[in-house]
C-alpha cells in the first residue's frame, strides 16, 4: 500500500521535501513505517529514534497498524463542540492583535482576564545562539489547530470558572521583539484560574501542538527542539 507522509521543521529540512508517498507491506505498522524512512533517507536516521509521528492529526504509537488513506506527518518534538463559552483557536501569519483577542473573549459576565505572550529574544542566555536576528516559525497546520482545541478543553476541565480562552500562535519570520503567541483567560474574577489556566496553557501548547522555530543569527541557524514525548493520555479520542 501507499501512504502519504508529510515532513516538518527539521525533517524537512534535511530531506529537502516536503511530502512523499511510501511504498509499505499491508500490515504496517507505525514503527514499519520510521524503519522505511530511515532505509530511504539515511540522513535521517538519527532524528528519527526521537521523531514524533501522527496518523489522521492524532498521535500515534511504534505499534499502530497504518492504512493506505491514512495521512502520516513526522516531526520533531515540539517545542469542540457547541461551547457557550467564547474560545479564539488560530495559527497565523498575520500581526497578532491584543486588543481584537481580549474583546473575542468577553462576556458580560467578566471582569478578569489573564494575557500571556510571548516574543522573540534578541539576547538569549544559555541558548542555542546567544544573538538572535530573526526567528521562524513552523507548524503542521490543522493538527495543531484540533489540538489547541484540545487544550482549551483541558483547560476547561481543569478550571471550570473560567469563561472564555484564546490560543493565537503566530508563524512564519518575526524579528527580534515580535509577539509569537498569546494564551489568554477570562472569567468573572481574577482568583477564578485565570492566571493559573493561562500559565497552564502556554506550557501545554509547548509539549503537544505541532510547532516549531528555527533561530537565525550571526552565529547561524538552528532548529529548536523540544523534549517531550506525547504519551497515551495525550490523545484526544
């Protein structure tokens, strides 16, 4: 059978492509499949041992069998419903608007809200380049949409009081000082979880939704990877 596989941030990069269609035997497995890539692309062996897989824009394990309509994407680490409650799930490339984001997530009922954001350093200590002139950002698209869903919904779970959510994570090049991502929270009180649901979010973003940057510099460029591993609970179904 065939399967599509769509490559991501590194991978990518060293392949020098984008997608391919595999040849693979009709019992497959998740695990068949990284061994196919490594045999056809040897210079990516070694990224593959810590490579994530997803089938459908669902995590996927060494043992899962593929199927030939299955859409497969590798990718490093990273770096729904009829809810009353307002939520705002977007990746974008265009300029990120506090202003319009706090507005999506208000209801008559608020009267707190909680804004994180996050930018781009021209000085990072301790960091893959110590100068930074510009970084870019790079996502799988519609996976990484269904799971900031998924994290708004455990957000919910976890602080049932808080109203509306807004998950905004910008892509492509941005320059040192640009806003790349605003989690924000609101509720009818500032000690409903807002700041706590917000903080929540921006560090589950980081381990679970497809994205990822690449840090250009002086000193060069690199890709930034991160070192959480999806584990089963991470799966939305």
């Amino acid at each position: 059978m065939q399967v599509r596989v769509l490559y991501f941030a590194t991978l990518r990069q060293r392949l020098g492509i984008i997608e391919e269609l595999l040849d693979l035997d009709e019992a497959a497995t998740v695990a068949d499949l990284k061994a196919a890539v490594a045999r056809f692309h040897p210079q990516v062996e070694s990224s593959l041992k810590t490579a994530i897989v997803s089938v459908n824009r669902e995590f996927a394990f060494p043992e899962e069998r593929l199927y030939g309509a299955d859409e497969v994407a590798l990718f490093p680490p990273v770096s729904g419903g009829a809810d009353p409650s307002p939520t705002h799930l977007q990746v974008t490339d265009e300029v990120l608007d506090f202003n319009a984001l706090i507005s999506s997530i208000i209801l008559p009922t608020t009267g707190a809200a909680c804004v994180f954001s996050g930018m781009v350093r021209a000085r990072t200590e301790g960091g893959h380049l110590p100068e930074t002139e510009h970084l870019v950002y790079e996502a799988y698209t519609g996976m990484a949409q269904e799971k900031m869903r998924q994290v708004a919904d455990e957000m919910r779970s976890r602080w049932p009081r808080v109203e509306g959510i807004a998950i905004v994570q910008r892509i492509g090049r941005l320059d040192a000082g640009t806003p790349t991502v605003i989690v924000a929270c609101s509720a009818a009180h500032r000690d409903s979880g807002v700041f706590e649901a917000a903080r929540y979010g921006i560090d589950r973003l980081k381990e679970i939704v497809p994205i990822w940057k690449k840090e250009v510099g002086p000193g060069g460029e690199v890709w930034v990877e991160g070192e959480y591993r999806p584990q089963p609970g991470d799966r939305t179904g």
